[in-house]
C-alpha cells in the first residue's frame, strides 16, 4: 500500500503505483471541482472490479478505514457493492461519455447506504483501461425522499383531485384525479380555464354551477391570493362516476405567491359521509326542541374544526418540507422516531407565545435520545396525573409498533399539559405512522396542537345539552302531572253529554225537557271541543307547525264580540265587564284576528272564572307610539278584582300543563295551557304579555301587540303609472325580468348594477329634481351588498324614500338587520306582480274594504235549488250534520259512505251531473286522496273540473299541502264553521264561478 497526498485528501493504492499520470490527475481535479464534499475512486475492468485507487473521503463515505475495507472486498470493489445493486453499477459505460448512477454500498457495519457516482474512463500508467468514479454519500436525502413519497401516496387516496395550475400561463398538471375522468383530462390538454367550464358544465350541481365558476376563474383567484394570501375552501355536489357526491374544494397558494409567480394547488377531497353524517344528526336535534338543536350545532362546528384541522396535517403536499411546515404552523412541536430503533434523531422545539424552546435539551436529553425514556420523563413533567397514565401506554415504541401491525396508520389522544408557565392546556397528540421503503424501519412524525379553547367550548356545549335535557325532562313531567290533572276534565263533558244524551231519549215527548238536554249536550261539546283545540294548540307551538294569517279587521268590533260572547257567563255570576278605548286613532287593522280573538277570550273567561259573583271586570285599549311606519302599537289591559294568584304561582304560570293547585279552583275547568298557548301566540306576532297578581285582591293582564294599519282598498294601477323605481341587482337576468313587470304595471324601472351606481344615480335624481317612487334592493350582491346600499342611501337621501328588500331569505331571518339598516318592506324571490303591488300598496293609500259578517240564519238565504252536492263521509252523525246543513240551501244532497262509492256513483253519473263534491280524508275501503286522484284521473271533463273540497279534523299544514298535491280545490277543517262553510259554497256554486 502507499499513500499520496492529493488535492487536499489522501490516496491510498492498491498496487505498487505511487502517482498518477497528468491525464488522470486532471480528469480526477475535474470530477472533484464538479461535486464538492466527495471520495474518489479508480478501478480496473477486470474481474471483480480492483481497486486502482480509493480517497479517505470516499472511505469515510463508506464508513471504514482503508485496511477494513481491504479486509472486506480484498481490494475489489464490486464487493462492496450491496448485491441487489450490482446490475447498476456494471451497466455498460458509454465510451467517451460522463455518466451518472445511483446505487448501495455496503458500510462499515454491514448495512446498505445510498451513494450517487459519476463516473468517466482513463488509462492507467501501465496502459490499462480503468475507471474513476466520484462518489457522494446520499443515503439521508434519498431516505426523505421515499418518506415524501409514501406520504404524498398515502394522502393522495383521500382525494378526489390534486392539481397544480398556473394561473398566468393557464396550465394545470393532474397529480391525482378519479379513475374513469381520465379521458377527459387528457383532452382538455392542460387548459385550465377548459378545465372549470368542463367541470362547471359535466360535474358540479346546476345550482352551484355559476358560483363554482366564479370563484375558480383566474381573476378571482388572482385578487383573493393578492390581498391577504390565505387559503380558503368551498363545498358543493360533484358527480363522480355516475354518482352524487359532497366534495370540498381547497385552494392553496404556493411560497412567495406574487402576480408573477401566481401558482396554486387545487385539492377536492370527498366528504360526503361528513354530509350525511351532518344531515342526520341535524334531523335528529330537530325532533326535539330549539335548545337541543343550537348545542347540537354549535357541537357540530366544534367537530368540524377539529376534522378539518387534521385533514390540514395529512394534505398531501409534494416535498416533505412543505409537509413539516403544514404541520409546524399550527403546532406547539413536531418531532420524528424511529419507531423501530427505540431513537429521538433530532431536537426539536416547543413554540409558546411566538418564543421557540429546545425540548430535549432543557429536559436533559442529548441528541439522538432514547424515545421510550422521553416519553416517560415529558409524563412525570409535564402531563397531569389523571392523564399520565393513558400517555405513556400509548405514546412507547412497543404499543406504537403494534399498532402499525395491525393496521393503523394514524393515533390521536388528547391530554391535560401544564404549560411553559404552569398554566394548564390541553394537547392533542396526533402520530402518522409509516415504513422507510429503504431501511425497513417504522418511522412516527408526533405533532401536538393546544386544543384548550376547543375542549372549553365542548365542555360549555355538553352543559347545554345536559340543561336542555333537564328542561325537556322537567317538561315531560309537567306533561304527565298534567294528564293526571287533566282527566277530571275531559271525562266531565264526556259524562255530561252520553248522560244528557241518554236522558233525551226518555223525552222524546217533552219538547222542553228535550231542548234542555240538547242544549246541555251542545255547552258540554263546545266545552270538550276547546279542551281538544287547546292541546293542538300547544302540539303545533311545540312542533313550530303553528302559523299567524293575515286579515283586515276592526280591532274595537273584536272585543265587543269578545265581550258580548262572553256576557252570558258573566251576567250568571252578576259580574260587570266594562270596555273603555284611549287615544286609539286607527282602529282598522291588519293581523290574525282568529288567535287575537283567541288570547282575549282565553283572558277575559280566566277573570269570569276566578272572579266571585258581583266582580268587576275591565279592558282598555290603548294606542301607543310606534317606531315602525303603517304600525301602531296596541296595548290592552284586562283588569279584575278577582281571587288573585300567588307569588310562586306567577313564576310559573306560563309553563305548559300547569294549574294552580287551589282548592278554590279545584271545581274551575281547564288545561292548564291557555296562558302558554297565549304568551306564544303573543310573541309570534312581535308582542308581549305582563301578569301582576296578588291573593284576595285581583290580577291585571297587560298585552301588547304590533298590529299593521289597514291600506284600504285594492292598489289602483293608475296611481303606478309612471312612477319611477330603481332596481338595484348585479344580475343582468334579475334586473331585466323586474323592469319588465314594472312596464307591465305601467311604471318605469331603472336598473344599475352595484350600491354604489344606486348612490350616483340618485344624487342625479335630485339634482335634476326628478322623483324617485321606490328601491328595489337585492340583499346579496358583491362589494357593498343591500344593507349596506340601504344605510348609504338613509345617510344620502334620508328617510322619504321606501325601500325595499328583495332576498330568496326568510324576512324572520333578516328583519332585524334589515329595519336597523332602514329597509321598509321586503319581497320574497321569485316575485311577481301580485307581490310587487302587495309591497307597494303600504305607500299608497287607498279605500277601506268593508267586513261581512255571515250567520247560520243567513245560510238559508242562499238559492242553490239547481246545484247537486256530494257528500262522502263514513261517520254516520258527521254525514248527518253535514246533509242537514247543506239542505238548507236548497241543493240536493247524496252521499256516499267512501271513496271507492263516491267514484263508482260519479262513473254511473252522467257527465255535469255533481256540482261539488265534499271529500272526508281518513276513511275505510277507500280514502279521500286516493278518491280523488282516481276522479282526476278519469277521461271525463268534468271529473277533471268539478270541485273537490277536502273535509277533515287534521288542519296542520301538511295535510293541507297533501289534499291539494292530489288535486282537491280547497281544505276545511271539521267541525264545520258555518261562516267558512257559506263562503266556499259561494266561491264554488256561484254562477259566475261555475261558468269561468
């Protein structure tokens, strides 16, 4: 052996040769000048490979010194070569070319290790062929790259799509799309602005579809990723190979984006078992009550946060650099083991307050570590003692490796840390486990984020659930007190009247007696029927079924109605009701004059009931100032002098099912419901009710509700002719379709596009001195939407001008904001003319309509001598009550018992012969929707026509919707009202009517 020292670093030859020639110096300088910080080498092409020449650095590479690696290749160097590797580096040498390969040595300890060679050919002294390579050591970075690799693989499946675009140069390059779409993707060739209409038009839901285009388009992404850089996400449905899927698209853009380097990668990652999840536990909460469902959500959203934060660590991202930093800008540390060798191979830091700290080091550890060793120690430290035990059977190398073997690639627990100051936080430690594709060794990457905050408001959430739960628990029990309570009286009028009934018919020649029975019988219905009413009453509150109508009345003719129908029953107590009226100004009004009557009835008969004989009662009726235009603010006091309630009664008095538990009202009838029923209506319709009682003195029950002043009279089109109204929408489709309707109403619509040409356009107006009727405000629209125009325009043109709010929204959900922002009225999209005129009626006035007030004497009244009705019903009394009623008209009456009879009698009818057909719904053989989709369906013309209106107990709102989905023209609830009765026969029997 004999040394030479060459360009800094010694040679060690393998032969006698103790120099090189100038040619071999020079081609060595080369490959060394080319790749710094590498060994050189130089063999022979003989058997095995002899070793000409080998550095100290390509020694050090190898992890040896010279007389271990004679010992171990006896000089040839294809022996140091790891055996699977051996093909790659005797690959045939293109003469007269530079080349470069990666393979394996085998080190000092046996092991393969990563080495990248150039090398080139020369001649040895003695004339021999030879070769010289330049070795690196790149074991370390090729390692990083196989983990970069599996990462990026192993994300990769959880998405749908990943691609990287360009947005100056319009390209995108797939990394990752479904399967089936690969057709497509390659011929769109690259085109990104292709790409989004593609996907716009064949994969995302029509109504998403502009609004998925408008966000991914260039110039939107452009402007987003300028002003503040951030990433952001959407969701939407996408078809994916035949099928409906929820997907959520998640912008990023690159490092240092800027208008010259504007790149971004695009990830769609499939989440509809979240959606469906999301949908589920939605229904469920909704089956309960409000509370239970704004705890359920706000628990949801607290999930959800917590997903998406994870989802943000396993993106998939294209070098391992990009990972860590995902992962560390949201991290308190981040820290690599190797799993299988029991190693911690790098310090790491803990990031508090924007302060990085070493971890090993404070702790006393030196690099590389024992992991098992840190992980008890960080337990003793820094986890607290409910949790320490659960930390260290799950973060140690044994348990770690298992888990792998069985298949999991991921661990997450969550437990209570004393912070860097001693404040406690809780961290959630999330390990992703893989396998070195080189060395075979289990690799853990643990990252732990402070969760604190998230876990308070789980904790906040769950507090709420518990109490919703004790308060529907508390409600159920006051459900069951109440049916106890309750049981007395219902079977009281059901008593009364079987009893009477039965006694009636032992007077069947005693007019008198008979008529005393029935009228007995008749109080004791009304009274049962009430008991009924009230129940569903609060069954349609609790279920959010019950809706307020809308209809013009007289606010003083109500309560004198309230009054007269209830100054029997007071006068049989000799009590004194009087009615007095303060500073009312508008007593026409718009509102449900059906539940207003219902709360006064309930209030009044409450004061006759618990007021002894010879009491006073009184109402007034007050009008008080309103902040709202065309609304007066109503206020009426119920006074008594009465037996008065308790303090602790008060306090619960508006509670469903209950009842003061008095023996002096042992003997007075009731739900317990009215109160509630009452005070629920009352804030539906934006209202208040007050309740001050004292024992042996009496009660006052003050409300107050907003009722609309009437508009009187039907908006003449006369009065619009001309009038000029600007319509504010950024679609072009939407301010076209409103300045049409307002041609057709004779008016003048002028369109512009954004809040702030509204501004401009105004500020002309008034210059020129030209009015302006109203503003149609879209609520959705870019850059200054409609409430903001609405406020802009307040400040310009102050209060004169309605405006008026256009949104697909509920009004409920934005009339706060909306009246705060100065809007008038609103108008629910799609609109039409009906609802334009409707709005702008409230701003011009016009005639008052006069009530009609119809009674059962004037039933008779009208002449239907012509008309031929059909009665279907299978309760034989309802059919009775029913035949009766109707007889008095006039018509002639034939009835069927169900539905197959009343098709059959229409088929053998001829064609005109039924006039109307009164339809009962729940009924046996056949029922009432089933009849009429079968008479529907019939190819005579009149079956088609004929008038078919729905009979039935069920007066919710879906079996309304359900009778007309099968082709009924109207819905009446049973028992019959007699004034509703009259007015459908009129709609429908008129001649009129019959011949439109």
């Amino acid at each position: 052996m004999s040394k030479r020292l060459f360009y800094k670093e010694e040679l060690f030859f393998t032969t006698e040769e103790t120099g090189l020639g100038n040619e071999n110096q020079d081609k060595i300088i080369e490959l060394l000048g080319r790749n710094v910080a590498v060994g050189v080498v130089g063999g022979f092409y003989e058997e095995g490979y002899p070793v000409y020449f080998i550095s100290s650095f390509a020694l050090n590479n190898m992890g040896m010194t010279y007389e271990q690696f004679m010992e171990k290749t006896d000089g040839c160097y294809l022996k140091a070569v790891y055996e699977p590797d051996i093909h790659i580096f005797t690959k045939v040498f293109l003469p007269g070319e530079e080349e470069k390969r990666e393979y394996r040595v085998i080190n000092g300890e046996g092991e393969p290790v990563w080495v990248r060679a150039i090398r080139m050919e020369s001649t040895s002294e003695d004339g021999r062929k030879i070769w010289i390579s330049a070795i690196r050591l790149i074991d370390e970075q090729h390692r990083v790259s196989q983990l970069s690799h599996e990462a990026f693989r192993m994300l990769q499946d959880t998405y749908f799509r990943i691609s990287a675009i360009d947005l100056n140069k319009n390209t995108i390059e797939d990394l990752k799309f479904v399967e089936s779409e690969k057709l497509e993707v390659e011929r769109l060739n690259g085109d990104y602005r292709m790409t989004v209409a593609f996907c716009a038009r064949n994969h995302v839901d029509k109504k998403d579809s502009e609004n998925f285009k408008n966000i991914m388009s260039v110039e939107n992404l452009k402007k987003v990723f300028a002003n503040d850089g951030a990433s952001f996400h959407f969701s939407y449905l996408r078809l994916v190979e035949g099928e409906w899927k929820w997907v959520r698209t998640e912008l990023v853009p690159v490092e240092n984006f800027s208008e010259e380097n504007a790149r971004v990668m695009w990830y769609v990652k499939n989440i509809t078992e979240e959606k469906a999840k999301e949908t589920e536990m939605t229904d469920r909460m909704l089956r309960t009550n409000a509370e239970l469902v704004q705890a359920q959500k706000a628990l949801e959203e607290a999930n959800l946060k917590i997903k998406e934060s994870n989802c943000m660590l396993r993106r998939s991202l294209r070098a391992e650099e990009q990972y860590r930093q995902a992962i560390v800008s949201e991290a308190v540390f981040v820290f690599n083991v190797n799993v299988t060798r029991n190693l911690i191979e790098e310090e790491f830091y803990e990031i508090t307050d924007g302060q990085m700290e070493p971890v090993l080091s404070r702790m006393g550890f030196e690099v590389p570590c024992n992991a098992d060793d840190f992980f008890l120690q960080w337990s003793k430290e820094r986890v607290f003692p409910e949790d320490r035990e659960v930390y260290v059977q799950t973060l140690n190398t044994n348990h770690l490796l298992e888990a792998y073997e069985r298949g999991e690639n991921e661990l997450i627990i969550e437990v209570e840390t004393s912070g860097t100051e001693e404040q406690p936080m809780v961290l959630r430690h999330t390990v992703l486990l893989t396998k070195d594709g080189v060395s075979g060794d289990i690799l853990a990457l643990n990252s732990a984020k402070d969760i604190t905050d998230v876990r308070a408001k789980d904790r906040e959430t769950k507090k709420a659930l518990l109490d919703a739960y004790e308060a529907a628990d508390r409600a159920n029990c006051a459900k069951t007190d109440f049916l106890s309570k309750m049981s007395h009286d219902i079977r009281t009028p059901m008593n009364a009247i079987i009893g009477m009934t039965a006694i009636a018919g032992t007077k069947l020649h005693d007019p008198d007696g008979m008529e005393e029975c029935l009228a007995k019988v008749s109080a004791a219905s009304k009274h049962l029927l009430s008991l009924i009413n009230e129940v569903l009453d609060m069954s349609r509150i609790e279920s959010g079924a019950l809706t307020l109508d809308e209809e013009e009345f007289n606010l003083l003719n109500i309560i004198d109605s309230m009054v007269n129908m209830l100054s029997d029953a007071a006068r049989d107590k000799k009590q004194k009701i009087e009615f007095r009226a303060h500073g009312v100004q508008n007593t026409n009004v718009r509102g449900d004059a059906r539940r207003l009557q219902q709360i006064f009835a309930n209030v009044i008969s409450n004061s006759i009931k618990y007021t002894e004989e010879g009491g006073a009662i009184s109402i007034e009726i007050t009008e008080k100032p309103s902040q709202q235009e065309h609304v007066g603010c109503y206020e009426f006091v119920f006074k008594d002098n009465g037996i008065g309630m308790s303090e602790e009664f008060l306090q619960h008095i508006f509670d469903p099912f209950e009842r003061a538990d008095d023996v002096r009202t042992s003997k007075i009838q009731g739900t317990g419901l009215g109160m509630t029923i009452s005070r629920n209506i009352i804030q539906m319709m934006g209202g208040d009710i007050r309740i001050e009682s004292e024992l042996g003195i009496g009660t006052i029950v003050t409300v107050t509700v907003p009722l609309k002043y009437q508009v009187p009279g039907v908006v003449n089109r006369k009065d619009l002719a001309g009038r000029t109204v600007l319509v504010v929408d950024d679609s072009p489709f939407a301010g076209e379709t409103t300045n049409v309707l307002l041609s057709n109403l004779g008016m003048r619509g002028e369109w512009v596009q954004s809040g702030e040409e509204a501004l401009d356009y105004m500020k002309e107006k008034r210059r020129k001195g030209e009015d302006v009727f109203a503003v149609l405000l879209d609520v959705n629209m870019p850059g200054m939407n409609g409430m903001e125009t609405a406020k802009a325009i307040r400040r310009q043109e102050g209060v004169e001008i309605p405006l008026i709010l256009v949104s697909a929204h509920e009004w409920v959900d934005i009339e706060m904001e909306a009246r705060m922002a100065g809007v008038n009225a609103f108008i629910r999209k799609p609109f039409d003319k009906t609802r334009i005129l409707t709005a702008f009626r409230n701003f011009i006035p016009r005639e008052a309509a006069k009530p009609a007030e119809e009674t059962l004497e004037q039933i008779g009244e009208a002449d239907y001598s012509d008309k031929r009705i059909l009665v279907v019903e299978d309760n034989d009394l309802n059919r009775e009550i029913a035949t009766e009623i109707l007889s008095m008209t006039g018509a002639v009456i034939e009835t069927a018992e169900n539905g197959r009879e009343a098709v059959d009698m229409v088929v053998a009818s001829k064609e005109g012969y039924y006039d109307l057909i009164l339809m009962d719904l729940q009924m046996p053989v056949m029922n009432g929707y089933e009849a009429t989709t079968a008479l529907r369906a019939m190819e005579r013309e009149d079956a088609r026509k004929m008038p078919i209106v729905a009979m039935t107990a069920n007066a919710f709102l879906e079996d309304i919707q359900q009778s007309k989905a099968c082709g009924m023209n109207e819905h009446m609830s049973k028992p019959l009202d007699i004034d509703q009765l009259q007015r459908m026969l009129a709609r429908w029997l008129s001649k009129q009517n019959r011949n439109a």
